[in-house]
C-alpha cells in the first residue's frame, strides 16, 4: 500500500513529536520531515516528495500563514493543514485563503487528525465543526449586504436554490453523507451540485466555497 508523505511543522518539539506518534498509528501514513518553522517546511516541499504537511501557524523565520502561501504558489503542491492551539478567526481566515484545505485545533482526538490528513490528501477539504462558526462570523463581519444585493448576487451567479441548501448545511459542518442523508439525496448527486457550486463561485474546494458564499452573504451565521 502507498503510504502518504507527511511534513510536520511546529516550533515546539514536545508538539512535533506528539504528532508524529499519532500519524504511526496509521499504516497508510509517513512522516517524512519534521520541520522547527515555516521556512524549513516551504524549502523542503520544493526539493522534496511531500503529500500533506501539517502546519502550525505561528513559528519563528517564517510563520505558518506566509509558509502555506509559499509552498501552495507552486504547481502540483502538497495539501496544507492547519493544526494550532489557537481556534480565533484572526488565524482561520488568513490561512485558508492561503491555501490550506483544512483547519484543525491540537486538542482534537486523534483518530480526527489522522481522518483529517487522508481527506485533505483527497482532495476533501476539512473543518471541524467548532471552528465553522467562528470562520463565518469572521468573513461576514468584513463583508455585509443586504437582502436584495445577495438575491442579485444569486441570480447572477446562477445559483440554484438546492446549491443553496447544500451551502448552508457545509456551513454547518456536514460532510457530503450527511447532506445526502438530510436532504434525501445520493451522495453522488451532492458530489455533482458541489462540483457546479465550485464552477459557479470560483473556487477550488469546500472551505473556499464557504468563505466565499459567507462573503457574499449566502450561507447564515449558525445558531449554536
């Protein structure tokens, strides 16, 4: 079995560590560098075959924001995953533009961050629920308009109203079984509508197209 190339990125070895004792657990994973900053994890990924790297966001030389926007400007880059002490918008939304296809906290269980480093290697972004609240709420509160400018925004775009449940249960957190579950539809239908929803707001994956319908003003703020 091809086992996935994993670059570790923290400052703090005890973390460092901690990771990649977690990550071989999992046969079909291999930590491949473990690099101390943003800089050393960028270089690496240029000389060298890396499939996820694992990124913490605040490092000395060069910080995890700046390092994900280097190492994704090249052609055929790895995935980025953010993993950080810290779930305050003011780190989620600079690095997901950037680039990163998911955002973890260091607290999470395990089986969740290595769950989350296959997917991202998928090509399926990853957010975790306790975060997607916080990443919406950033984003609107940067971007605000009112009713009918987003009812323009829609119709121009051609969004339909179903691409508009399916944007607001991702805003939610709901992976693509449970969107199929809850609105009585295959998961290979919910593949297709995602598809059209990237064509439509320009982007490449599920964390893009929520900061995006959240600029616009599409998805809701969740209640809870």
């Amino acid at each position: 079995m091809e086992q996935i190339k994993v670059l570790i990125a923290d400052d703090e070895p005890l973390i460092r560590h901690a990771l990649g004792t977690i990550l071989s657990t999992d046969s079909g994973l291999v930590t491949v560098f473990f690099a101390e900053n943003g800089q050393q994890a960028a270089d690496y990924c240029v000389a060298n075959e890396v499939d996820v790297v694992l990124m913490d966001l605040q490092m000395p030389i060069m910080d995890g924001v700046s390092a994900t926007r280097a190492i994704k400007s090249r052609i055929d880059s790895p995935a980025v995953l953010a993993i950080t002490a810290f779930s305050s918008d003011e780190y989620l939304v600079p690095v997901l533009t950037a680039g990163a296809s998911g955002y973890l906290v260091k607290d999470s269980e395990p089986g969740e961050i290595i769950n989350a480093v296959h997917a991202v290697h998928h090509g399926t972004a990853v957010i975790s629920r306790s975060v997607s609240a916080d990443l919406i709420s950033a984003v609107r509160k940067a971007h605000t308009d009112n009713s009918q400018q987003v009812e323009d925004l829609i119709d121009d775009l051609g969004i339909t109203s179903r691409e508009i449940q399916i944007l607001k249960l991702l805003a939610q957190g709901f992976n693509n079984v449970e969107i199929s579950k809850t609105l009585g539809i295959t998961e290979t239908t919910v593949k297709t509508h995602m598809a059209k929803i990237f064509v439509k707001l320009s982007v490449r994956d599920r964390v893009q197209a929520l900061i995006a319908a959240a600029r616009l003003g599409i998805v809701e703020i969740p209640k809870d």
